[in-house]
C-alpha cells in the first residue's frame, strides 16, 4: 500500500527508504540491469545506443 503526501510524493505505508529501494531492486533485477554498489560515480557517457558508467569501481 501506498501513501500520498500532501506535496504529492508517493510512499509506502511504511514510510521506509528500504522498502522503496528493495522494490527498484526486484524490477531492476527482472529487467536485465546490472546493479553495482559501494562505488562513486565519476562520469556517465553515452553513445548512439548505449549508456555507459564509470565508477571508482570500474567501467559498465
């Protein structure tokens, strides 16, 4: 369930940042993205079909 504010942001009834994130997670994870943690983002790029991201961590 879901609960509106009434500036008209939109949360769950939990009012929990966790709950919001596990929910991106799981459709993220159906839809083929990959999802990489824990690292800084220093420059995103994108070509004529592509995005790419590189991190602290490395480049995707």
């Amino acid at each position: 369930m879901l609960t509106q504010q009434l500036d008209g942001r939109v949360y769950p009834n939990s009012q929990s940042a966790k709950s919001v994130f596990e929910v991106f997670s799981l459709r993220l994870e159906g839809g083929k993205v990959r999802i990489h943690l824990e690292g800084e983002v220093l420059k995103i790029h994108k070509d004529s079909k592509h995005f790419f991201m590189q991190s602290t961590k490395g480049i995707y």
